[in-house]
C-alpha cells in the first residue's frame, strides 16, 4: 500500500512553472507533514476527552463514561477492520481479473486498486488514533480505580452511587444556572431538584448561602478556589443522602431493585 504523492494527486492539471514549484515544495515538506498529521487521527485530544467528555462530579459516573467511550471507539475499530477486510478481498478480485482483461479496462482495474489502497491507508491511520484513544481511557479508568480503593466495580457499585451524583449534578448545575441568573436557580434545575427529592427552595437556600460565601472572599480581595466548590458538592451530597428514597417511599417504590442487579 502506498500513499499517493500530491504530484499524482493532481496529475497533468497544472503545467505552469508556478505550479510544479509548489508541488515540489509540497511533496518535500509532505513526508513529515504526514508524520505530524498522525497526531491528530482522534475525535478529539486527550484534555477534551478526561475534561469535557469524562466531566462527571463522582468517581463511578466518570467511570461509566469511560466505559461507554471505550465501548463507542471499539465498535469503530470493529467496524473499520470489516470495511478493511472487505477492501483486501476486492483488491484481490480485481487483480485476478487483471490477468483476463487488457487496454483500457486493465488500466481501469489499476486505478480503482490504488484507490482501495489509498482508503485502507487513510482507514488505518484513523485506527491508530483510535487505539491510542482506548489506551488513554484505560489509564484513566485505572487511575480512578487507584483513587477509590478498587480493583474494580459492579453494577451494584454503580447503583449504590447514583443519588450521590444525581444530588451533586444538580447542585452544580443549579450554581452555575444561578451565576448567571442573578442568584436565582433555573426551572430545569429547580425540576431536577425536586425529581431527587430535594425541595427546590431549600436549595435555593444553599446555593444562595454558598454565594455569599463566595462573594465575602471577593471582598477580601480573594480569589474563591474550584476545589471549594467541589467541597461544597460533596457536603450537599452528604447532607441530602437519602432524599431520593424517601420521596421513592411516597410513590410506592424503592430506588434500587436488587434482583435486578447484575451479580
């Protein structure tokens, strides 16, 4: 398999002397352009992926994310290894009838095998990006697997960590809503509070509470800290454990079937 050299890309079209100096320009800074181009056969760079795709508030939701990321770039890597395999046998077919046809229609089969080359080489490159991708998942799946003391998690876990997210998302939602909203939470987040089990005034409370927290350093002349809103989450998540059962009770339900668990 080979690339095709921008010299044959664009054949016979452009005859000038203009024009061959910068194919020739091209085709000598291309063989590291190429090289430098591998770098970026991905969807999107690693600080996208652990910063804005994997962005969850809790450890076993971004888990979760991570899984279903690696599930998403595998089935891609499934997919182009069928779109490949297709191509070899097409490759093939048409070199066998290389041999029954000549003139034109040969030239014709010769073109069209080059060009499932160029494809199963462009295919390729975007199979090493995926790959790299999943291996980055992975290093980050087990650094938070470090992080919480596991070797690994069950549906169970999973579960069980729900309301912990559900309660720290709309919180920190309803903050950010709340920025830029005069302080006032949203009707979405006021929803969502109240699909928890959480009485949306009373999150009005906190978050107008932890507003004023924020602005009292403003005032100080300092600079309220990412890491204190984190904190804060994980204080609302603490404080308001158990909401989601208790407004499940009043509907006649319960939050978790353990039957239906995977074991």
């Amino acid at each position: 398999m080979k690339d095709v050299s921008i010299k044959n890309a664009v054949s016979n079209l452009f005859m000038s002397s203009s024009y061959q100096e910068m194919i020739q320009l091209i085709e000598k800074a291309y063989p590291a352009i190429k090289r430098d181009t591998e770098n970026f056969y991905k969807t999107q760079s690693q600080f996208m992926d652990n910063m804005l795709t994997v962005s969850a508030p809790t450890e076993l939701r971004n888990l979760r994310q991570i899984l279903a990321e690696i599930n998403k770039v595998k089935m891609a890597l499934q997919e182009s290894y069928f779109e490949i395999k297709k191509k070899e046998i097409k490759i093939r077919q048409k070199r066998e009838l290389l041999t029954t046809v000549e003139n034109l229609d040969a030239d014709l089969l010769l073109v069209e095998i080059e060009e499932l080359e160029c494809q199963i080489e462009n295919t390729q490159d975007y199979q090493k990006g995926a790959i790299r991708k999943i291996t980055a998942y992975i290093t980050q799946y087990n650094n938070i697997l470090v992080s919480i003391g596991k070797e690994d998690v069950s549906e169970a876990d999973f579960e069980a960590d729900e309301e912990r997210y559900h309660i720290m998302k709309m919180f920190e939602q309803a903050l950010c809503a709340a920025r830029s909203h005069g302080g006032v939470i949203d009707e979405g987040n006021q929803i969502y509070a109240h699909q928890i089990g959480i009485n949306g005034t009373v999150a009005q409370k906190e978050i107008s509470e932890y507003l004023s927290v924020e602005q009292a350093l403003m005032n100080q002349n300092q600079m309220p800290a990412h890491e204190m809103t984190i904190k804060w989450l994980k204080v609302m998540a603490q404080k308001y454990a158990g909401c989601a059962q208790k407004y499940a009770n009043i509907k006649g339900m319960t939050v978790i079937d353990d039957k239906a668990l995977n074991k």
